[in-house]
C-alpha cells in the first residue's frame, strides 16, 4: 500500500499488485509487471472487479475494512491479460486485469 499527497497536493492511497511471469529474459531473469489502484477513487471499484474475477468473491464494504493484499494474495497464481504502455523510449508490460489460473487454461485448451 502506497499512500501520500501527489505532487499537486492531493491524497492518494494506492494498492500495488506486482507479478512475475513465467517468462524470463536472456540472463534468466523473471519478468516483472504490476498495476496501481488508486482506492480513493474510481479504482477501488475496478479493484473489486479485478478481485472477483480472480478469486471468485466480491468483496463487500466490511470485507475491505480489514483485507490485507499480503495475506490473501501474495504467492497465489494469477494470469495478466497485459497491456504494453510506451513510458518515454521505454516499453513496459501493464497488467489491465487480473484472471484466474483456471479461466486462462479454459480459454487456451
């Protein structure tokens, strides 16, 4: 959880969600990707699909007073349907939502 003022003075409370693909470069190195849900704002709804989608369970208001990210959702497989956003000369992968493990399996075979 990241959280703060921006540099025009406004709050943000942001949840990050990193990933790491099974794919790797030339030194063997994993793939890293992640995506930003600014919950002060519209991304906390976005957030609540992206966690249904993925788990399977909505989460109500009382179940997001108490959730912690780390504990329900580090370590868990989970498949990205990326987006590749250009940043600068630089091209990074974006995670647009998350999908679970056996939806993508589904899809593929």
């Amino acid at each position: 959880m990241a959280c703060g003022k921006n540099e025009d003075g406004n709050d943000y409370k942001d949840l990050v969600l990193t990933g790491e693909l099974d794919a790797t470069d030339k030194t063997g190195k994993k793939y890293r990707v992640q995506k930003r849900y600014n919950l002060l704002g519209r991304g906390l709804g976005i957030f609540r699909n992206d966690y249904k989608s993925w788990s399977g369970r909505k989460l109500k208001d009382q179940d997001l007073v108490a959730f912690d990210a780390e504990k329900l959702m580090k370590g868990q497989r989970a498949t990205f349907d990326i987006k590749l956003k250009k940043e600068g000369k630089e091209i990074e992968a974006v995670i647009q939502r998350l999908l679970p493990v056996a939806a993508a399996a589904q899809a593929t075979g």
